[in-house]
C-alpha cells in the first residue's frame, strides 16, 4: 500500500467518524464522547500527511508514533461507544485495527532502516 492510498484510507476513517458522530444521542454526555472520537480520528489522516512529510527517519518514526496513539485512541472510543449500547460499529474498529497494524509495521521497518544506516 503507497502512502496515497494511505492518505485516502486515513481521510476517510475521519470523514466516517464524523458521519456516526452526528448520529449520536443528544446531550452533554454524548457530546463529550463525540468530540473526543472525532478529535481522535482527524488527527490520524492529518498526522499521517505530516508523516509523509518527514524530513528524516527519526522525525518519521515521531511522527507515526502519533498517528498509532491516535488511531488507538479511535478504537478505544469505539469500543466505549459499543458498551454502552452503539451498535454497527465492527468496520470502523476494523479499519482502525488495520491502520495501526500498517503504522506499527512502518515504524519497525524505519527503526531497522535506522538502525543500519549507523
């Protein structure tokens, strides 16, 4: 996978997070969670651009660290969302699933490229 389709698929997790967010229950409650998730979620495509970015290894495995803790973050939300009651939410666990999975492999990979550059 190139770092545009990632660009694609990161873009996308945001603008589907920001969809189930305007469904969720109205209130203070709801609205906090909402928030939380679609802070969470965003950040992920637009940290993955800065990834993409990256002036150096070292600002690059920086940089994707964050898009990992961020994406983990959606998944912990999601799974929040999913216990107290939301329904329908396996595919976007998935994919977020699949994206720190990606990000994890990434780093690793740079971290032995790192590594063999000294």
């Amino acid at each position: 996978m190139n770092k545009t389709d990632l660009q694609k698929r990161t873009k996308s997790l945001g603008v589907r997070i920001y969809h189930l967010v305007q469904t969720l229950r109205s209130g203070h409650d709801s609205e906090v969670l909402g928030k939380q998730l679609l802070r969470c979620a965003t950040s992920v495509g637009a940290n993955y651009r800065a990834v993409c970015r990256a002036r150096s290894t070292r600002e690059f495995m920086a940089k994707l660290s964050i898009c990992i803790e961020e994406c983990d973050e959606v998944m912990f939300w999601l799974e929040f969302l999913e216990e107290i009651g939301y329904t329908k939410l396996e595919e976007l666990r998935k994919e977020a699933d699949e994206l720190v999975a990606i990000f994890v492999s990434s780093r690793k990979t740079a971290e032995i490229n790192l590594k063999s550059e000294h």
